[in-house]
C-alpha cells in the first residue's frame, strides 16, 4: 500500500479483493474457421477496443464452456507477448471466444465495470502490473500478478459518477479520431487527384487552368506537360553518422534518431564537433529508410531543434527543380510502394538500400505547379495538425483528471441515477 491519503470513505485494497480474472481456452489451431465465433487473440486487442474483424473463429459454441465467451463490455488483458499489460474493451453485442494469454475481467458487485475501465488505463495502475511482467522481449504475467495491484475503491455510486466523467472525454477523443480519419482520406484523395491530374497552367491573370492534354505512360495517364523522372535525380540523399554510446552526453546537440521522428523527446546528446553533413536543422526533410511499416519508416520533415543525424536516416537535399514540400508529398505517395519492396527479419521492420528509394519512377510537373500542389495539399496538413494538438491537450486533459478523480483529490458528487 502507499502513504498517499485518501478520503475516509474510500478503500486503499488490492484488485483481488473485488475482482476475479479469468484465463482463454487453449483453442488449437485445428479448430480454426474462417466463419462463426470470433476467438480474441493478443493481436485483436487494439488502442483500448478489441477488433475481431481479422478474427479466426471456431463453430459448434455449445461445445466450449461458458466461461469463455466474451460479451459486450466485458475488459480484456494481454497476458503475454510483447504487448503485455495493454487492455481493450469488447463493445460488439455478439458473442466472442477467449483464447488462451488473454485475460476477462470479472468485477464483483462492489466494483464498477466502467470504473474498472477507467482504473486500468491509469499510468500507476500500469506501472504495478508491468513490473511483475518476466520474461524479457517476450514477457508473461499471471492472473495472480494481475490482480495484486493496490488501488483506492470510492463508494459505489461515486465509482459510476468517476467513470462517466472520465467515459466523457473519451467520447470527446473518439470525436477527434474520427475528424482525424476523415481527414486522411479527404487528403489521400486530393493526392490522387493531384498527383495525376495536377492544377494545370496559369493564364496571363495568374488563374489556374486544367490541363487538357493528356498521355499514357507506365505510371499510368498524367498531363503531357509532365517529365517522367526518377527521386536520384532531383535530390541528394546523406545518411547519418553511427553514434556509439561512448559518443552520447547529458548535454549538447540532440541525436535524432528514429523515434524521435514519431514524436518521442527521449535523446541522447552529442556534445562534440559535428560534421557538416550530420546537421538537421528545423524544417529539414528526412526519409527513414529502417523502421516500422506504416510508423516510423519514410519521410519526415523535422520540426525540433537542431540536431544531429543518426544511423538509418537520409536527410535529404532537393535541388532547385523541385519545391521541398511537393516532394515531401511526393514521397508520402510512394512510400506504400516502397514499403512493398524493402526487406526486413521481421514483417513489420524493414530496411531498404539506397537505390530502391532513388529509382523510384514519378511524374514531375513545372515548379510552379508543385507549388500550387503543395499549397493545396498543406491546408489539409494544417487541419491535420490542429486535430492533433486538440487530441493531445485532451488526452493531457483525461491524465490530469484521472491523477486526481481516482486518487480524491478531486471529489464529485454523485448523480441519482448512481445510487
């Protein structure tokens, strides 16, 4: 237990005291179907929401006990793997399968199922259950371990008042998500559009008018004004330096490494003399060429401080034929492809050599054009990252709310319908 203080009506218990985990059944893949009840996997548990749509699936369910099926609300643990500790909650009104590693919730009466929800994504909470996690890049946890986890009970009533304050703002992000999503595709189709169609010429009043002629080529038909081209000629591309960690220091030039592309503030510093080529200056466009499928591999524009580059990033250098944003664009576009080209030890990690970025095939439309395509594309950018900002605040928002909502520092009184 902590030293913390708690109002006097709460409980500082273990979870075992008011709740129970119950364990998957051991499906064999022989039982496998391609239609009929779900089986919920380790991989089916995504972003606190269990997606069966993937789903392998079993027939007869008359056949298994009861205690395995899942149903909608009950929450869900991975209890192995490298995903250890993430939690998703089933919302589907048809029935699933448990499979073995994957762990039910079962509160009793004095807990609150929303609430319970709500405890579980708490940093602490996490924290006590991952700390008993063994195993090393592939951790176990048990049920037992589980449950040994401490935490406050408030009466009932303010459980159900907590949690649907908290259910709220994850109403308010799962608003945001969706804007998010819509956002992307509204972009993808104005790439395609623009990719392959363009904006055209401007007359004499500087208006864009479309393009009119056309040809076939084997990227497919695009204005004849266009030049079929490859990335290598119109860029330079300069890999990072190998920093060891005999290199790293509290203090100096941050070391941008591959994560810190996806956001990460987590650096090592070099605090010698940097060579020219290892600069990365704000606004710099880089490509990562190893890393995740669909996360950190592809192209970056840098927007931290100055820093230096490491090992399995280009920064890359366009000449003057074309506009810098354009090409970033560009290069969003064909990543997919790449992607499909590059090697890896796993499926989801991959590397891929130089040329098979260089060589890459595009169409290239006058500067002006680029430009225009550039333009139109960085206001769904904008919009974008203002969506971003907002889900960020809010998720700090739900963390501030959370530290205090589920430790009474911050009291709510209860509603009628909790009681």
């Amino acid at each position: 237990m902590t030293n913390r203080q708690v109002p006097s009506e709460w409980n500082e218990i273990k979870l075992s005291k008011c709740c129970r985990l119950q364990g998957g059944y051991a499906f064999k893949s022989s039982d496998y179907r391609i239609s009929g009840t779900p089986i919920i996997r380790i991989s089916n548990i995504k972003n606190l929401q269990v997606d069966v749509e993937e789903a392998a699936c079993v027939s007869n369910l008359d056949q298994y006990p009861e205690d395995y099926q899942v149903v909608h609300g009950d929450i869900l643990i991975a209890m192995s793997g490298a995903t250890t500790g993430k939690i998703g909650r089933y919302q589907l009104n048809n029935v699933s399968m448990l499979n073995q590693r994957v762990g039910k919730f079962i509160p009793s009466l004095s807990l609150n199922n929303d609430f319970l929800f709500q405890l579980l994504q708490d940093g602490s909470v996490a924290s006590q259950i991952l700390q008993d996690a063994v195993g090393g890049a592939q951790p176990n946890i048990s049920p037992g371990d589980i449950l040994d986890v401490d935490f406050c009970l408030p009466p009932l009533p303010e459980q159900k008042k907590i949690a649907r304050i908290l259910s709220s703002v994850d109403s308010k992000l799962a608003l945001i998500d969706q804007q998010i999503t819509t956002t992307q595709t509204l972009k993808k189709g104005l790439m395609q559009k623009l990719f392959t169609q363009g904006v055209g010429t401007q007359d004499a009043d500087g208006r864009w008018q479309s393009h009119t002629e056309f040809q076939k080529t084997e990227l497919g038909i695009m204005p004849v004004a266009w030049e079929l081209t490859t990335i290598g000629q119109h860029c330079e591309f300069v890999n990072g330096y190998g920093f060891k960690p005999s290199d790293w220091d509290l203090s100096g030039l941050p070391i941008i490494r591959i994560q810190n592309l996806n956001g990460s503030k987590d650096f090592n510093y070099f605090s010698g003399i940097p060579k020219s080529e290892w600069l990365v200056p704000t606004g710099q466009l880089l490509f990562a060429w190893a890393g995740s499928k669909g996360a950190s591999f592809g192209p970056k524009i840098w927007d931290g401080e100055t820093g230096v580059l490491n090992q399995h990033i280009y920064k890359l250098e366009p000449t003057v034929s074309v506009d810098k944003q354009w090409f970033y664009n560009v290069l969003q576009r064909i990543t997919t492809d790449i992607e499909s080209r590059a090697h890896g030890f796993k499926s989801t990690l991959l590397h891929v050599k130089k040329g098979e970025i260089t060589g890459q095939i595009i169409a290239l439309p006058s500067l002006a054009e680029q430009k225009e395509i550039a333009r139109i594309l960085s206001t769904v950018d904008r919009k974008l990252e203002h969506l971003q900002t907002k889900k960020n605040q809010t998720q700090q928002l739900k963390k501030g709310l959370m530290q205090k909502l589920l430790t009474g520092q911050i009291r709510v009184q209860p509603d009628p319908q909790d009681h």
